[in-house]
C-alpha cells in the first residue's frame, strides 16, 4: 500500500490565534498513521492566516477524511478544506 500527501487548509476563527499553539493541536489531534510533514502558512484577509500543513496518510479507504474530521474538531479551527491530493 501506497502513501497519499495532501495539502489541507486550516482556517482559524479569529486573526488573534496563536498559529504556533494552533499547529501544536493539529499535530496532536492526528490519526493513527498520518504524520504532518511540514506547514505553511497563507495571508488570507485583514490579518487572517490559514495554515496549510502537509499530511502523509497511507493509500487506502476514507483517503484524508480522518484527517478533515479530526482537525475540524481542533478548538479554535473555522473550516478545513483539502487544497491538493497526490500519491507518493
């Protein structure tokens, strides 16, 4: 079984998150078998900044959806959106 990467945008609710303590959380609240193989970060509006780290999940059923599932319920996280999926 393969590895799929994907790059996920992570908006935060307020411009006053601490991106740093925001990144801390989604890697803590991953999946078993999926790692976060860096982050970037994205000026979006009036001081917002999304995050967008990227995932290394294994190729199987359900894709990133248990990553989507898990970083929406990160507290402080408005919406998360799968921006660019590949195989590696």
């Amino acid at each position: 079984m393969g590895k799929v990467a994907a790059a996920i945008k992570v908006m935060p609710n307020s411009p006053e998150i601490d991106l740093d303590d925001l990144q801390e959380r989604l890697e803590a609240s991953l999946p078993e078998g999926a790692k976060i193989n860096g982050v970037e970060r994205e000026d979006v509006a009036f001081g917002l900044i999304a995050l967008i780290p990227t995932v290394i999940v294994p190729d199987g059923s359900g894709g990133t959806e248990a990553v989507e599932d898990s970083f929406a319920d990160v507290d402080g996280v408005e919406s998360v959106d799968v921006e660019n999926v590949g195989r590696i």
